[in-house]
C-alpha cells in the first residue's frame, strides 16, 4: 500500500475495484461522504491524475496486480464488503471479477456487490445480449461463492439521453423508439446509482437484488418530458416493430468488424430493445430503503443538457 494509509477500522472498510471509472470515483466519493473508509484497488497502469484524485479525495490508495492471488486477497483483508465498479468485456466482467471474488472469499469479506449496473438481466435468456451474458455467466460464479452477494440493477443510465443514446433526437426535436410507445423503462443517474450503492455497501442487510429507478418513463411520456425541459415541443419517431430492430442487429452485427469495443453500435441497440420489449422491466423497485438518496428525474436530466 502507499502513502495516505492508515490502519483500518474492519467495520468500515469498503474496497473497491473501478475506482478510477466514473461510475466508481462517485461510489468511493459518496463513501467518504458517509464516513466510510475506502481502500481503491488500482492496477500499476492506471492513470496517474485519476489515482492522484482518488487519493485527495481521501480514498486509501492500493496498486494491485489482479492475477496475484496473494496480493490481492491482502488487499481485500479487514473489508466489510467489496464493491467492484469494473467494466470491460468478458475478461474483465467474467475473468478479473472471478479473480476479486476469490481473493474477498479467501480473506473473509462478508459481502459483495458485483459491477451488475443494468436493466433486469437475469430475465433475460442467453444470447440475446453479449454485455448482459458476462453478467450473467459471472452471477452463476457467484451464486455458488460462500459469500453474501448483493446486486443493484438501475436500468439505463439516464445521463445517456443527452447524446450517447439515439433516443432523444434533439435537433429534429423527436423521441425515437420500436414497439410500444407506452412500454415503460427505467433510468437512473449515474450520481443516484453511485449513492444507492454506497450506501447498500454499509448495509450488512441487502437482500439479493435491488432495484432502483430514478424515474420510469414510455417514450410517450419521455416526449412530454423533452418537451417540457427544452421549451421545444417534441413529437414520437416510431422507427418500426422489435422484429425490425432485431434485423438491424443482426445485419450491423454482420457489417462490424471484430473489436474490443465495450459499446459498438449494436451493444446499444441490444439493449435499448431489451428495454422496448419490457422484458428487462424492473419490478418491484426499492428506491425507499435509503431515503437519503434524492432521484433525479429524466426531465432534470434534459434540462441541464
């Protein structure tokens, strides 16, 4: 470990692995807030000013090499929970995320929260998403692990309807969507997601699952939404029907050259059909357990754009 370490208090302890993501700076920032003590795990090749933000921030700051057993089941010794925030392809979500689990395991963390941030996966079958698949092969993992796990799922990150997700056309001033524009979906800001699972992780009694939305929309009523936080009034783009946008999967599926793109073009099409067919749909939601957290709705989302 390096400078800013200091003997821990074991009850709490969080250790974190994504901590230099934007997702995970939030969670270690919103810990530090709640009095927690957290130990960032961090590799040799992470960026400097990102690590050097954590440290000022108050985080304890600890380089690891993930596939060194050894080093990091130290690393994780005295945790009340390890969080991780990790995100990548199967090497990452399957491969490095086995690697932390076994070594929280071996040093005796009671708890873990798996970097499991999307729709309700585990109502989906496999193949029907690569992304969510990862997920899905690293729950089986551990389900079977003697450790208590608690996933949080929040839907779409509402942050994305700014620009990164074609649904919110702003410059012809239309909401686009397939299939049903009164199917409800789930979105929650990354700020409220980094909140709800700081304080899930000082929480020694979180069930399973967990469910949160800082709001839930159609696209009919995300038109009034835009509408209303721009001034502007938009109206409904509907492209075609699900099996329409499942073809267009599979043909830019085709077109797209092999990469190690986390988010290539048809990653988000899966997953904003999965969302237009509700089968991810969140239900029941726990938005109440920490009545801390203040959600934030889409509306405030657009108007800050």
């Amino acid at each position: 470990m390096e400078e800013n370490d200091t003997l821990d208090t074991p009850n709490s302890i969080i250790v974190l692995a994504g901590g230099t993501g934007d997702l995970g700076g939030r969670i270690a920032r919103s810990l530090l807030e709640k009095g927690a003590q957290v130990r960032a795990l961090v590799r040799s090749d992470s960026d400097p000013d990102t690590v050097d933000a954590l440290r000022r921030s108050g985080a304890t700051i600890c380089e690891v090499d993930f596939h060194n057993a050894s080093e990091l089941t130290t690393a994780c010794e005295g945790g009340a929970c390890v969080v991780s925030a990790l995100s990548g392809l199967h090497y990452v979500m399957v491969g490095i995320q086995t690697l932390l689990l076994n070594a929280a395991v071996a040093a005796g963390v009671p708890r873990f929260i798996p970097s499991d941030f999307a729709i309700d996966f585990t109502k989906l079958p496999y193949g029907k998403n690569r992304n969510l698949d990862f997920r899905k092969e690293f729950q089986e993992r551990l389900d079977k692990a003697p450790i208590a796990a608690t996933s949080i799922l929040n839907g779409m990150f509402t942050d994305l309807l700014t620009g990164q997700a074609p649904v919110v056309l702003f410059p012809i001033k239309r909401v686009m969507y397939y299939g049903d524009a009164d199917q409800l979906m789930d979105f929650t800001t990354i700020q409220n997601t980094a909140d709800y699972t700081a304080a899930a992780a000082l929480d020694p009694s979180t069930p399973r699952y967990l469910r949160i939305a800082g709001d839930v929309l159609s696209a009919n009523v995300l038109k009034d939404a835009a509408s209303k936080a721009t001034g502007d009034q938009f109206r409904l783009f509907r492209v075609g029907g699900l099996g329409l946008l499942n073809a267009i999967i599979k043909i830019t599926k085709t077109l797209t050259p092999s990469s190690n793109e986390v988010f290539p073009a048809w990653q988000g099409m899966q997953y904003m059909r999965d969302m237009f067919s509700g089968l991810a749909k969140l239900e029941p939601l726990d938005n109440e357990r920490y009545p801390e957290v203040r959600w934030t709705s889409v509306a405030e989302v657009l108007a800050k754009r």
